[in-house]
C-alpha cells in the first residue's frame, strides 16, 4: 500500500482506486478517526476519477502517532498537506465525508490557493459551531415513522438528545443515517466497531480543535468552486443546515439527494455520482 511520512515523521497509507490521466480527488473520511475502507468507490465514483482515499494517522494502514495530541483535527491539516506535495498536485481536488468535512474545511482555510474543488458531503458543522435544533431533528426522525426500527429509534433519540445515550440506544439510532435499512446498509453499520479509533476520536474533536469564528471569516477566501451534497433524510445536517453552510462560501452549490441520508452514495450509487460528477467536471 502507498505511503508517505507526516511531517512528525508518523508513516500514513493511502488507497487509490480507479484509473485516467485527471487529477484525483483526496477523500478525508468521517467518524470521526474512521479508516477510509468504509468509504469504498463511493458509489463507483471511481469508474469517473481517480480517488486517493487517506487512512488518518492511527486508523486503517496508517500508524499511530507517538503524540496521541496529534489526532486534534487541526493538527492533521499538515497531514492532508503532506499528501498533496506527496501527490505531486500543485492544486486539488478536495473530498470531506461527514467529520472529515471539518477536516477538509480546517485544510481550505489555511491553504485555500490549494484548492481547485472542494466536495463536502453530508459534513459535519463543528468547524462553524452550528447545531440542528433537536426539534428539526425529531422532524427528520418521524419522516422515518413507517420504518419498522421506528418505535424503538425514536425513543433512543430522545436519550440521545439529553447525552444520556447507552450503546444500545445508539445502535437503536443506526437505521437513521442510512436511506434504506437494508442488508447492505446492516453491513456497513456492522463494520464501523472495527474501522473506528476510539481514543483517537475522542481527541479529534477536543478543545482546540476548530475556531468557528475565524473559520466562518476565512471561508471568504475559499475561491474554489464548493459543493455542499446532503440527504434530505440525514438527522445530522439537514438540508436546510447545509443551505446555511453553503452560503459562507463566494462560490457553493446544494445538492439535496433525495431518499438520502448521511451516506448518499450507498443509498442512491447513481444520482451520487450524477451530482459528483457533474460537480468535479
């Protein structure tokens, strides 16, 4: 597998998938600290572009760091960086997924001549402190109330919402970040336990992490052409927090996936790749 040395010298991996002479599109995958695999072709995306998806330092193929710190989101914008100059690109293509949108979002703040395109796709608004009101949430939920999961979600998420959530009652919410909840989305979910870095996740959103107010100034210079895809059936970002989130930028566009949730390329492969491709040209 493909490496390079971040510039603390931890060694970090990276997958290419699909083939053709156009720039690639660096994936950040969410979680967050989620190994990339999970992200897959993103729908056979990668049958259009080439995409290099990077395993953050401690998750997939990638080492740990010897300074746990070094999981905060800002300290892993040197990391993307890294990976751009080890690329060879002198602009990119640029792909957040859910809390690697805040990633992707520290990285074109401070580096946005960088960017040629930047693709955020149901991303997590940290980096702006924005929140969905609860009550926008319960809305979202009861568009779900044929749903045989329905009943048992629903009364999950009010402990969700107060933070009094157990394991279970997060597995009882699973169903809502897919469109269907399938065999395949089942085996998605099933796969998270081990893709996922636990301490590490819990350092990457730690104080410190993001400055919002700086942040939502900076984006202002954010130049590149943005596309800001989320699912009208995502609790997380509703399209409506997305249409807010865009309009920080000079130059985004919304796509609202219908029958989607917060991982739209399994729940609809092709309008998914429609939009993408559409957006990266």
């Amino acid at each position: 597998m493909p490496a390079f040395a971040a510039p603390d010298g931890t060694e970090l991996t990276y997958h290419v998938m699909g083939s053709g002479s156009a720039a690639p599109v660096v994936c950040l995958p969410g979680g967050p600290m989620r190994a990339s695999a999970y992200l897959d072709d993103l729908g056979g995306l990668a049958a259009h572009r080439r995409l290099v998806r990077l395993d953050l330092r401690g998750t997939g193929e990638s080492a740990e760091p010897e300074d746990p710190a070094s999981y905060r989101c800002d300290r892993q914008v040197d990391d993307v960086e890294a990976l751009r100059e080890h690329l060879g690109l002198d602009r990119m293509a640029l792909l957040g997924h859910s809390a690697g949108g805040g990633l992707a979002i520290r990285y074109a703040t401070r580096h946005p001549e960088r960017i040629d395109r930047l693709a955020l796709i149901t991303p997590s608004t940290r980096a702006i402190r924005a929140t969905t009101p609860t009550g926008v949430r319960r809305q979202v939920l009861k568009l779900r109330e044929d749903e045989p999961w329905f009943a048992a979600a629903s009364l999950a998420f009010e402990k969700v919402a107060t933070g009094t959530a157990t394991r279970e009652d997060w597995a009882a919410v699973a169903p809502m970040a897919y469109g269907r909840w399938d065999t395949a989305a089942k085996a998605h979910q099933a796969g998270e336990g081990g893709q996922r870095n636990g301490e590490a996740a819990r350092i990457f959103n730690s104080t410190g992490a993001f400055d919002p107010a700086r942040t939502r100034a900076a984006l202002a210079s954010v130049a590149a052409p943005v596309l800001l895809l989320a699912g009208d059936l995502d609790w997380i970002i509703t399209p409506a927090m997305a249409a807010d989130f865009a309009g920080l930028f000079p130059d985004a566009r919304l796509v609202v996936q219908t029958g989607a949730a917060h991982y739209p390329w399994l729940d609809d492969a092709a309008g998914f790749v429609t939009a993408m491709a559409k957006f990266l040209g």
